[in-house]
C-alpha cells in the first residue's frame, strides 16, 4: 500500500531516480536541509515499504494582483497574495506510470487547503516545464503572467496558477 506522508529523516534518498538528474540531486541532498535545518519546505513523499516511489516540495509562496487572470482583480486586494508553491515534483522510473504523481498532487492540494483554513491562500503555483504544461492544463492550471519569486535554476518554465476554488477533491 502507498502512503503519502512528510519526508522523514531516515528516509533512504539515496537510491531515488527519477531520470531527470536535478530533481534526483535536489531530493537526496537539499530536501531534508530544507525540511529539517532550514525550514523553508515541506517535501511529501509517497513510500511503499521503505521505498520512497515519489517525492513533491512545497512551500508557501505570494503572487502579485497584477498576475493574475482579469477576472481576479476586481475581486482581490492589490497586494501580495498568500499562495502554496509546487516547487519539485518527482517519481522514481521504477513507479512511473502508476498514478504516484497524482497521488502526490492530491496531497498538495489538501495542504493548500489547510493553508487556506489556517491563514490564507489563493491557490497553488507551479513554475512548469514545456514537457509537462499539457499535464498541468488538463489538472486545471492555468499559464499566468509571473509568479515573485519563480527560481532562476528553472529556465524556460511557465508560471502556471490553480485557483483554490477549483482544487480537486483530495480523498485518495
């Protein structure tokens, strides 16, 4: 059975290979320093076992009024927004294919949500890849303008926003 759960410290990473050489380095060497020292992320994992199939980073994050859809603006303040940031989405080659992302996405979606209860927030935020834009579309994201602080080791990615109201369920 998958579990979904917070990455804990003696989670092997070791071995994880997603096949993208910068997800895979970001996951065994700066996600625990993240989570753990420096406290400025949450990287879920989904296990099965004590093999870690998938991993995704979050962390809360803003966006600015004026990057957001016409329609949004009437509606919103015209100051920094709170949003949750999809930083890092991940899954081992030796899981593709067996819905381990979505998984993972559902349990973002659900702390977006206990964000918003918590002390606000708009939406989530992905800076996306061209390889992986049509995947976020068909969950509902849409390219926006910027997103304050997109991350300059990402290049050619596209700031793309889910708003709240339109999360998807988050029972797995």
């Amino acid at each position: 059975m998958i579990e979904i759960r917070p990455l804990q410290k003696e989670d092997d990473r070791s071995t994880f290979c997603s096949g993208n050489i910068d997800l895979d380095r970001f996951f065994r060497k700066y996600a625990g320093q993240n989570q753990f020292r420096h406290h400025i992320g949450l990287t879920l994992v989904a296990v099965e076992g004590s093999s870690v199939l998938g991993f995704a980073t979050i962390c809360a994050s803003e966006i600015e009024i004026d990057d957001l859809p016409n329609t949004w603006k009437k509606r919103l303040p015209a100051y920094p927004l709170p949003v949750l940031r999809l930083a890092r989405l991940a899954v081992d080659q030796t899981a593709q294919s067996r819905g381990i992302g979505k998984k993972l996405l559902r349990a973002v979606f659900g702390q977006a949500q206990k964000m918003a209860e918590g002390f606000g927030c708009l939406g989530v935020v992905v800076d996306a890849k061209a390889a992986v834009i049509d995947f976020y579309q068909g969950l509902g994201f849409t390219a926006i303008e910027a997103v304050k602080g997109q991350l300059p080791d990402r290049p050619a990615t596209i700031p793309m926003f889910l708003p709240l109201a339109s999360l998807p369920k988050t029972r797995s």
